[in-house]
C-alpha cells in the first residue's frame, strides 16, 4: 500500500475539521516546495547575521535598557548638529 493510500484511508477516518487541517498543512508543504533559489534569502543578508549580537551576560532589565536609552537620547540631542555650524 503506497502513503497516499494510506493517508486516504486514514483521512476517511477524521473529522471535516481535521481533514482541513491537514489539507491546509499540504498545501502549505506544496507551497514550500514551489519556492525558487532566486526567493530564498542569501545568507549574506541581515538575517544571516541573526544572533550574533547576543549579550553574553543575562539580558538586562527593563531599567537598565531604560537609562541606557535615556543616556543615548541624551548624547544625542547635546551634540551640536553640524550642518547648521557652518
């Protein structure tokens, strides 16, 4: 017996709400299988990069991101803005 006979045969024995869900799941599968090289990411974009920039400490809390974004704020809108100077 093939896997679509099988799955067939075990198909008859779901309910329609599961028989969706299943059939959703293969066209997704086909979906997938359908993509060309050409719409796959290159693993030299951003998201190849994905993790790299993980502290190696435990992630800060919540007030220390707080003060650090106040202090960069800070730094930020004290430097004079060049384009005027001149």
């Amino acid at each position: 017996m093939t896997a679509a006979e099988k799955l067939y045969q075990l198909l008859q024995t779901l309910p329609e709400s599961q028989i969706n869900e299943v059939l959703h799941f293969a066209e997704f599968l086909q979906q997938k299988q359908l993509i060309s090289p050409q719409q796959v990411i290159p693993s030299g974009t951003l998201t190849g990069l994905r993790g790299i920039a993980k502290r190696p400490a435990p992630a800060p809390s919540d007030g220390e991101l707080q003060a650090e974004y106040t202090d960069y704020l800070s730094q930020k809108t004290s430097k004079p803005d060049r384009e005027n100077s001149d």
